[in-house]
C-alpha cells in the first residue's frame, strides 16, 4: 500500500517527502484554507508540486459539470501532471467521464458506500476516495465498508486504484493495508504517529547510552 501525505502544509510534506515513504499529496479545499490566506491556491499547489512531484490531487470547487472541467483546464495550466479531485456527484462524474476520454487522471473523493464506489470506477476515474473517519463519525463501521469496496474491486479486476481518505489515526492506516486499499491519505500527524514505538525509542537510548560508555572506556576516563 502507497502511503501519501494528507495536507496543503508544506514544511510538512518537505519533512515527509525527505524521509522517502510518501509518494504523494491529496489536497482539498479544507486543508488549502488551513494555509496562509494570502498566498495564492495556484502558488502554493505549483510549490507543493516543486517540492515533491508524483502524485499531487488538487480538488475542483464548483458544483456543475461544464465549471469543474474549466476548473480542471485551469489546474492542468498549472502542471499538467494534476490528478484532478472530484465530488461525488452525478454532475461529478460527468466532468470524470469526459476527463477520462482525454486521458486525463481523477480522483473521485466523498466516497462512503460501495455503489458510490462502482459509480465512480465505471465513469472512468483513476483513483477513488473512500472516507472512513467520516463513517466513523456517524457511527458505521469505516473497515467494513472499505472491505466490502476492494472485494468488489477483486471480484470485477477493476483498474482504479483505491485510496483509503479520512484517516484519522494509525488503526485505520491498518484497517486499509488489510483490506487491499492500494493508497492510503494520511495526515502529517498520524504518518508521524504511525511511526513511532515506545520500544524503537528505548533501544535507540540504550545504544546511544553503551556507545558513549564505550568511547568513554577508550578514551579512558
Ligand atoms: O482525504 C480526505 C480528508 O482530507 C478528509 O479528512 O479528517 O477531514 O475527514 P477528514
């Protein structure tokens, strides 16, 4: 399963990009308006994409579908590489289905229910994004779903890829790795959690410890 980094932070996507286990970035209107209000979207996308390259979803913002494949048009201006992010909406898969007949990637997102997944693949889309903290939230069970989606993915040898989104902690980065999710989203602060171990960090101190003890003995003291 790909790991990519959740966020429009860049000092975060720099510091995971550098340690080489990300192999891209989702955005979406939220996470763009966590960053500085005056920055321009189209600059902080264009930097996002200097900094890391691969992947890089950016998220239409209208509703209609004749507004989100100017949107796209506009993004692909910015890097024609863009993976376009789009709702799911029929008017949503209208725009996926004609940027598919161009070759162009999508990434079908607000995806709860395998019928929403199948809608998805069959327009055409590249990626689609099952939510689960947002299931988790109202109650369903997230790795249900997320099960039931990449069965039905086996079953039919669908060619889009899932992408396991609303990832709230290193439980649910499991829940996806298990059902077969091919990518998993995730946000700096669990990527950071879901690295760390209470016993990684104890051995770390104790080899840091007997190998300051050992220069210690050879430099006599
Ligand atoms: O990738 C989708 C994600 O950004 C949504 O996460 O935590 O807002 O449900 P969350």
């Amino acid at each position: 399963m790909e790991l990519y980094i959740d966020t429009a932070n860049l000092s975060h996507i720099r510091e995971c990009a550098s340690y080489g286990f990300i192999s891209g970035v989702t955005t979406n209107p939220s996470l763009l308006a966590k960053e500085d209000p005056k920055k321009d979207v189209k600059d902080i996308i264009k930097e996002i994409y200097a900094t890391v390259g691969g992947h890089l979803s950016v998220e239409v913002n209208s509703l209609k579908t004749d507004e989100m494949l100017k949107e796209a048009e506009d993004i692909l201006s910015w890097f024609p590489e863009a993976t376009i992010k789009i709702p799911m909406l029929p008017s949503g898969l209208g725009a996926v289905s004609e940027l598919a007949k161009r070759g162009i990637p999508t990434n079908v997102t607000l995806v709860f229910s395998p019928t929403q997944a199948i809608a998805a693949n069959n327009a055409g889309a590249t990626y689609v994004s099952v939510f689960m903290g947002r299931l988790d939230d109202i109650g369903m069970n997230s790795s249900d779903v997320l099960d039931d989606i990449c069965e039905i993915w086996n079953v039919n040898e669908y060619d889009s890829s899932i992408i396991a989104a609303s990832i709230r902690h290193p439980m649910h980065l499991l829940d996806a790795a298990r059902s077969g999710a091919h990518i998993s989203t995730v946000p700096y602060n669990v990527l950071m959690q879901s690295l760390k171990h209470p016993l990684t960090d104890s051995g770390v101190a104790a080899f840091v410890a007997d190998y300051e003890k050992m220069k210690a003995a050879k430099a006599g003291k």
